[in-house]
C-alpha cells in the first residue's frame, strides 16, 4: 500500500516539469516537500513513536525512496531521514527528543560530517572540535551535505583535538561563524550544499555524543541502502523509458523492440535492477534487524556494501544503456533518459564507490570474523 500510495502521488506532483524546474534552481521543491510532511507523513517513518513519529523502519523507508528515485524527487527527504537515523543512535536526553520531534514535523536537518578527501568514512571529518570554557569552538569545512543550505539545523561531525575522539553537535544553520552554500554538481536534481565553520560556539548542551565514531560508520551504511533504494528506482525508471522508446520507435518497418539484439540489452537491464532491488531489500531487513539489536553491526556494513556496489553498478549500467537504445537523441535536454544518467553518475560515487564497497566486501569476508551472532544495538 506504502509503494502504490508513492507511486501514484510523485506520479501526479514529481513530473519532468517539476524536476526540471528545481534543478534550475537550486535542486529543491519546498512546496512539494511541505505538501509530502502534510499529506504522507513521509518524514516521521524513521522517528519513534514516543516522539511523534510512525516508528516504521528502514524497509518502509527503501520503499518510499525507491519511489522518489524512479521519479527524481527533488526534496530534502534524504537529509531528513538520514538525520532521524542519525539522532536515535545518540543517548536520551533533550536534544534528542527535540530534534526527533522537529524531524517528525517536518523540519529540514542535515548531516555535516565529512570532506570526502580521501574517503567518505570517519577519515574525511575535517572540522576540529576545541574546547573551550563555555563548551567548544567548530573550525573546518565539510562537503557534499545533502539539501544543507535549506536545513533548519545542521547535525555536525566533528573530532575532538584533545581526546581525538568523533563529536556530533547540533548547530542551528544561522549561528555565528556558519556560512553554507549551495554546491552545483553533475546533478542538479539532487541538491547538495558546502558547510564552512569558523569558530562556530557549540555549548556543552548542543553535544549530542561525545564519543560517535562507531555510531557514524552504522549511519552512513544506513545511507548507503537509502541512496541504493534511490538507485535501484532509477535503474527502474530508464528501463521502462528504454522499452516505452524502443516499442514506438520504427526502423525498417518494425519497431526496433522486436531485434534480437535491443531484447538481449533490455533483458541484461531487467536483471540488473532486479539482482540489485533484491539486495537492496534484504539490506533494508537487515538494517530493521539491526536496529531491533537482533544482527551484528558488521552484518549491517555488509549487506550496506553489497547493495551500495550491486545498486551503484546497475543504475549507471541501465542508464548508460538507455542512453544508447534511445540512440542520438539519448543526450539532448529534450529526453529525460539525460536527466536519470545523470542521477545514476552522481549517487554512483557518493558515499563511496562500488569497487570501494566491494573491498570493504572483501575484507569482511576474507579478514574478519564471522558476522553471525546478536550483538546488535537498539536504538
């Protein structure tokens, strides 16, 4: 019911002409997203119940962003869940119970956390946390924050220069010494901002965790399924357009549908979107089970890179084939097909890429211990 309620409403309000419209801007329809928090609820799947939340998971949530990702959704939904993710990993305490709140509201919070130089993990966090009498001092740049120069509050990484250890802070986005703007990338659909803290003031109050980094590697594998939901959406999208195009396009007197050759692409494209859309389903599982304390954090990090390398691979394979069964006008503006090979190049090396997923793939399998067990956390 989730998945036909998606599809129908993004169907009817996130057309081409509105995808169109905010990547000429600055890749965000704010009347879409407040008619989604008002209509959908869509922004209080991840939050708890006790806090005003659906208290749903991360099934609900692969299911919806699989939508918006066959569609182009250009919101800041992604921000808003990964956040939610993000706060019910920290203690219980106001904050926390004021941001989840917010979250389930419809407030736009964004995680700040990393300058993807040389990686996205917790190697890139470049922002210094320093103390200071009256609590800490933030100085340090960090790219690539989804929908961060629309956010409300910024959900900050930052490493501690004493201890060394991994900070997050929650720093309203008008704070003194904060400037953040909008970052143009491949695609413009997608909106992504640079965050640049200068002796930003954090009270001790505003520290959510002060000890993070473990937290932060499940977060991101969190995002990872979410983005591989967007990819596998996409994939869908260019597949479908591919086999609309090809059925009504003649070429000696038939449609280039019924050649053996355009049956095999489509056919490798079929199988791609659908080896990557079981992966990505059996992650979103396996991130329910994690977040219930029934699996391992390693059994999370797994499934995340599987999908992230089988996700990522499939979405700019289908593309770039649709690219080609669309033939010369497969790169004009005027076909969308354009607009979804650009989503699949982006999302395919943001958080990582997929042969970086498929080294973390190995070194759990070859090096690490057997991720079976019930250690998990819940949150």
């Amino acid at each position: 019911m989730l998945q036909e309620t998606a599809s129908r409403f993004l169907e009817e309000h996130s057309s081409s002409a509105v995808v169109r419209a905010a990547a000429g801007t600055d890749g965000l329809d704010r009347a879409l997203w407040q008619r989604i928090v008002a209509e959908l609820g869509w922004q209080a799947i991840p939050v708890p119940e006790a806090d005003g939340g659906l208290e749903l998971g991360p099934v609900e949530l692969a299911i919806v962003f699989e939508q918006t990702g066959r569609r182009l959704t250009p919101t800041p939904h992604f921000a808003s869940a990964l956040s939610a993710l993000a706060v019910r990993t920290v203690p219980d305490g106001e904050a926390r119970q004021r941001l989840l709140a917010q979250l389930a509201e419809g407030a736009i919070c964004s995680l700040a956390h990393t300058d993807a130089r040389p990686h996205w993990g917790t190697e890139g966090v470049a922002i210094e946390a320093q103390a200071t009498p009256e609590g800490w001092s933030l100085s340090g740049e960090a790219r690539f924050v989804a929908a961060g120069h629309a956010a409300d509050e910024l959900l900050v990484v930052a490493r501690s220069a004493s201890s060394g250890k991994l900070m997050l802070c929650a720093v309203p986005a008008d704070s003194e010494g904060v400037t953040v703007t909008h970052q143009a990338t491949l695609d413009q659909s997608r909106s992504m901002a640079n965050l640049c803290c200068e002796g930003v003031h954090v009270g001790q109050s505003a520290v959510l965790c002060d000890d993070w980094e473990g937290s932060l590697a499940v977060v991101l594998n969190m995002g990872r399924i979410l983005v591989a939901a967007e990819q596998v959406g996409c994939a869908q999208a260019a597949l479908d357009m591919s086999v609309a195009y090809t059925s009504e396009r003649i070429q000696f007197g038939r449609t280039i549908a019924s050649f053996q050759a355009i049956k095999h692409k489509a056919a490798d494209m079929m199988l791609k979107t659908e080896s990557a859309r079981s992966l990505l389903y059996y992650a979103a599982c396996t991130a329910d089970a994690w977040l219930r304390g029934a699996v391992t954090a390693q059994a999370l990090e797994e499934a995340a890179h599987m999908v992230a390398a089988s996700a990522g691979d499939a979405a700019f394979f289908v593309a770039g084939t649709a690219i080609q069964l669309h033939g010369g006008v497969g790169i004009t503006e005027e076909y969308d097909v354009q607009l979804y090979f650009k989503r699949a190049r982006a999302l395919e090396s943001y958080l990582g890429r997929p042969d970086e997923s498929r080294e973390v793939i190995a070194r759990l399998l070859l090096d690490a211990p057997s991720v079976t067990g019930e250690q998990g956390h819940a949150a």
